[in-house]
C-alpha cells in the first residue's frame, strides 16, 4: 500500500530511525501515535517527545534529521519551529515529529486528540 510515495513497511522504518534519532539526544517521553486505522488520516504517523530547553529542543530536531538522512536517506519535505525552539515540527510525508518543550506539549496535548489512534509509549534508554 502506498501514501506520498513511501511503503507502509517503509514508513515504520522511518519512524524507528526517527526515534532512534530522538534517543540519540536523550529526547524525553517518546511516544508514537499510529493513525492508519483511521478512516481519511492526513499522516500515518506521529512522533512526539520533549526537550528541557531550547537548546535541547534544537538539537533533538537536528540529531532526527541528520541520524534518518544518514541511516536511511531520507530528508524532511519542511520544518518548521527553529526560531524559538518551543516547538519543532518535521514533516516526512506520512509521519510528522513533534519536538516540544513540556509546558507547550502540556497546552497541547496533540496525542489524545484522536481517541481511536494508537498510542504507544517509547522506554527511555538508560
């Protein structure tokens, strides 16, 4: 089955690099939030995780673009959210990243927004 170009089995190697990126600069309470069984999803995937600062928002961001070009040759369609830092969005077609800080992903709260998507939370790395 394919959506924007990508294999659906391609998709979820996407978001394990993207994750894998995220861990990579200890982004915090990863969570992935799985939409295909949603009738008239925009996206397959979400990925979410938290920064503590600015600097470590940015950087989680860099490490997920640079780690997924370099693992599996993959570069975002846009990103958006560099100025300020509080919070970045990456778009890779059918999965968007969520970098945020965690009083803006508190406010928002976007992974309980779709009742019957699943959630799956990510373990820390020790």
């Amino acid at each position: 089955m394919k959506k924007s170009g990508i294999e659906l089995d391609e998709t979820e190697l996407l978001v394990s690099k993207i994750v894998e990126g995220i861990q990579e600069k200890k982004g915090e309470k990863i969570v992935t939030v799985n939409m295909t069984k949603l009738e008239n999803n925009v996206f397959r995937y979400f990925v979410i995780c938290e920064g503590r600062s600015n600097t470590h928002v940015g950087s989680i961001a860099d490490s997920v673009k640079d780690y997924v070009r370099e693992q599996i040759r993959v570069k975002p369609m846009a990103i958006d959210g560099y100025e300020n830092a509080m919070w970045i969005a990456m778009d890779y077609g059918d999965v968007i990243v969520h970098v945020f800080q965690p009083e803006i992903r508190a406010f928002y709260s976007i992974e309980t927004l779709w009742e019957d998507a699943e959630v799956a939370e990510i373990p820390e790395l020790s």
